[in-house]
C-alpha cells in the first residue's frame, strides 16, 4: 500500500532538474569567474591609465603577497590570526551555546539576564578595546577576550530563541512519549535547536573574524590586522595594505565554507532542500 | 472488561456533566460541532486536562497525567522530523533491547506500508506518508489507549479514504481502544463501532449511537444511508443541497 507518489529520493540538485540552456555548471562557474577577471583588469587598466599612486594595481598586490609568501610573513600572520579567532571561537561556542539552551528553556532566567544581554550585545566589541588591553596587556589574550565578547552574545542570543521557539506541539509529544528530562534535551532540545544555532555559529564567526583583524590593528604585534597597521606605518606600502586586505577576505571566506558545510551535513539539515 | 467514566467540568465550564464508559477495543468517534469540546474531551481522556469535577479512569485506575499507555496522534503531523523515519518510530520502543527495538521499527515499517523510507526524513514524506508514520509511531510503544484529534483532516480526499481503510485494519489487527474526533460524519458512519455526538458548549453529550454495521462498510447499503441520516438530520444538516432562497 505505498504511496506512489513518493520516492525515497536526495533532493534533485537544481542544474540537472532545470533544463535549460546556459545552465549548465560550466556556465554557473563560468560567470562569476569571467565578471572578477573583467573588474581585475578595469582595475589594473585604471590604475595604469591615471598614473596614480593612491590605489595600487593587482599587480602590484600580487607581488607583495609573494613577497608576504618569500618572508615567510604571509603564513606566520594567517596562523597567528586564526589561532586568536579559534580561541576566542571556541570559548564563546562551549560557554555560550550550552548558557544559550539554559536560557531559552528555563524562562525565570531568561527573565531574569535578557534585559542585561540586550543591551551589552549592541555594544561593538571594538569599544571593548581599551579595557581589554587595561585588562590583559599587549598579549594573544586581549584579542581573544575580544573575539570571545563578539561571539558569545550573538550565540547565546541565537540559542535561547531557537529553544523559545521550539513548537510547542514537539514538547507535548515529548510528554506524552514520557520522556525523561535527560532523553528530552538529547533528542528533542538540542536536536530541535541545532540547524539554527549552527547557521548562528556561522554568522558569529564572521563577526569573530572582523573583530579580529580590528583587535590585531590595536593591541599586538602579528596577524593580518597588524600586518595592514604595520604596512602603512613602516613604509606607506600600500600593496602590502591591499595584499592584508585580500588575505583577510579569502580566510574569512574559507571559514564561512567550512561552516555552511557543517550546516549542510545531513543530520543538521533533516531532508530539508540545500539551498541554491 | 476495561471502561472508564468521565464527570466533567472545567473552566469556563467547557464542558459540563459528561458521562459515559468504553469497552476495551471499542472504536469510538467523537464528532460535533466546531468550539463544542471535542478536543478538549479528547485531551481530559487523554490526561493532558484534568476534569474540575469528577475523574477519568482507564482500567479503574485513575489517570493523572500524560503517559506513554495513551498516545496522541494529530492532525498536522508531529513527528520529530530532525529525526528519520525510523528514528521518529522507535521513540516508544526505546526503552527495549537494540534488537527488540530494530525488530518492532522493521515490523511496523513494513506493516504501514513504508519500507524503503526508514532514512528519509518527515520532510521528504507526503501527509498521507507522514500520518502513516505516525500511527506506526504510536502503535510500536503498544499503548492502551489511542487518542486520534481529526487526523485526517489536512489530507486529500483519497488519502483520507485510503487512511481510513488503514486505520480500520489496524484497528482489527491491534484491538487498540480508540477515541477518534473527526468533524466529518460520513468518516464516523464509515469507521466507528460508536458515535459519540457532542452538542455546542456544555450541551454535552447529545447521542450516544451504537453502529452496528458489518465490516467492511458499505457506503451504498440501506443500513449506512440511514445510520448517515439519522446523523444528519440530529447535528440538523440538509439532506438536499443547493436549497434555493426564499
């Protein structure tokens, strides 16, 4: 008696259900591709027609990453940089998502530390700054307290709203299943709760990487934040500026992947449809 | 011999002096009007209400609460569906051995019809499916009592049909008590051993009518048609539609 309406599928990846010409996955590759190259040579064309000295040209910014690569600066700093964010990261991860559930799920505590988070969250983690270098000096610790501030509110914040938002009809199938209060937070709380606070995460280390770099121009002496701060200051070496400035985008980019491919596991996403 | 009593009043007095036992294994519709109390009988005998007056007993036990022995099944579906398929049925199985668990999660599987589906994910499912699931969800904790809120009421009207033939099989099969609210009275004269009709708030009950139509129904039969009118002329339904304005 099986309903012949529905097969056991994956989800049909878009390029082979759409048919249509043009979209096929060389032609999706090949745009993007195709419209950076274009804007990479207005650039360079810009550059060379004005004869300025205020932008350097992709060539130049090419160059100085190799130099970046030849000093063994470019990997030095990339490291230091993500070793801060990892720490600060992760701390905010392990205190903030489990504080996150509690708050959701027990509402006299909600009550009770909502209105203080809401008004520290909007407080930019730059301001934090001063304190933190009064508080830890010129060390790897004031970045990382830092990052910490930035990721733990948003963690915290995107947890609790994913345990208050639970539908209320899973808890009482929960009851009625009687389940113990151990089995509800391992199958029904954390599972119910984990797609959002993942996407959560993801939006937490993009902060956390911004705050980086803004930590590094400030209060230490390696990584990508100090390497622009330092470029400018040592010799107006504004292709090492741009070359930082492309090396923090590409990290930031690559930890935002390895996010979304957590967040597209399987057991994260539930059989709900990838998004294009 | 099982049955149970229920007095009851509650609130804004939602529902007032109801009264009424059940056989064990009897299939019992709930039906009336929309804001009449169905649900919130279903939900008393269920234990997730308690009555403000009077008591509800299951096997002359007094029921105190939501359990495991009572199960829910709902209208839009409640499956977990971070959970699979197989996952979501085993919930009730899971206090038994690995073995015991895989065994009863297979059995089911295959008697709902749904082989093949034990990864997918509730999402991937159509409602039809997903109800399916539901049941066998239910039916693998072995509960005593099955508690049914309109659960065919957001599927299409084949499905619906094929629900109710799957139902009543396994009805016969499981020998489960089951209470089923359905708004619709041909679904009722279809299914039910007996037919609870309730009247607007507090009116309680109005009928309490026994079918005794052989299984499988036929919606054709003389008997049918009368037991289905009777019903419509008490809930006061025309029997002509389309009746022209005066």
């Amino acid at each position: 008696m099986s309903d012949p309406s529905v097969q056991p599928s994956k989800p049909i990846s878009p390029a082979v259900a759409v048919v249509q010409p043009g979209t096929g996955r060389w032609r999706t590759r090949l745009l993007p591709v195709a419209t950076f190259l274009a804007l990479l040579g207005l650039w360079q064309l810009a550059v060379i027609v004005s004869k300025t000295d205020i932008l350097p040209s992709p060539l130049q910014v090419g160059k100085g990453l190799v130099e970046l690569a030849q000093r063994g600066l470019l990997l030095k700093y990339v490291v230091a940089s993500l070793f801060r964010v990892s720490w600060g990261f992760l701390l905010a991860v392990v205190i903030g998502w489990p504080v996150g559930l509690a708050l959701g799920w027990y509402s006299a505590a909600f009550r009770a530390f909502n209105p203080l988070i809401q008004v520290l969250r909007p407080i930019s983690p730059i301001a934090w700054i001063p304190l933190a270098i009064l508080w830890f000096g010129i060390s790897d610790l004031a970045p990382i307290f830092l990052i910490f501030m930035a990721s733990f509110f948003p963690i915290v914040v995107t947890a609790a709203a994913a345990v208050r938002t639970i539908p209320p009809i899973y808890l009482r199938v929960a009851a009625n299943f009687g389940l113990s209060r151990g089995e509800l937070f391992r199958l029904v709380i954390f599972r119910a709760t984990l797609a959002q606070v993942v996407t959560g995460l993801r939006i937490a280390l993009g902060v956390a990487w911004m705050v980086v770099v803004a930590a590094e121009m400030i209060a230490v002496d390696s990584g990508l934040g100090y390497l622009i701060v330092d470029a400018r200051n040592a010799g107006k070496r504004y292709d090492l500026v741009v070359a930082g400035m492309v090396l923090i985008g590409l990290v930031g980019l690559a930890l935002d992947l390895l996010l979304r491919r957590i967040e597209n596991l399987p057991d994260v996403r539930c059989g709900e449809e990838r998004p294009a | 011999m099982r049955y149970f009593s229920v007095n009851d009043s509650a609130g804004m007095t939602v529902l007032r002096d109801i009264s009424f036992d059940v056989t064990q294994g009897e299939f019992v519709c709930i039906v009336g009007p929309s804001g009449g109390g169905k649900s919130t009988l279903l939900n008393l005998l269920g234990g997730f209400l308690s009555p403000s007056e009077g008591e509800i007993l299951v096997n002359r036990k007094p029921v105190r609460g939501p359990s495991a022995e009572r199960l829910f099944i709902f209208q839009d579906s409640s499956l977990f569906p971070w959970l699979t398929v197989a996952e979501n049925i085993s919930l009730g199985a899971r206090h038994r051995t690995p073995i015991e668990r895989e065994a009863i999660v297979e059995d089911y599987l295959r008697r709902m019809g749904l082989s093949g589906f034990a990864r997918a994910y509730p999402r991937e499912l159509s409602g039809g499916m997903r109800q399916r699931v539901e049941l066998a969800r239910a039916l693998a904790a072995g509960p005593e009592v099955l508690y049914m809120d309109e659960p065919f009421g957001a599927l299409d009207f084949i499905t619906r049909m094929n629900m109710r033939n799957e139902i009543v099989r396994v009805w016969q099969v499981e020998k489960k008590t089951i209470f089923f609210v359905t708004h619709d009275l041909e679904e009722a004269v279809q299914i039910a051993d007996r037919i609870i009709v309730m009247g607007s708030r507090t009116q309680g009950i109005q009928a309490d009518i026994r079918v005794t139509l052989p299984r499988p129904r036929d919606v054709d039969s003389p008997d049918y048609l009368a037991t289905r009118d009777r019903l419509y002329r008490m809930m006061g339904i025309s029997l002509k539609v389309g009746q022209p304005v005066e």
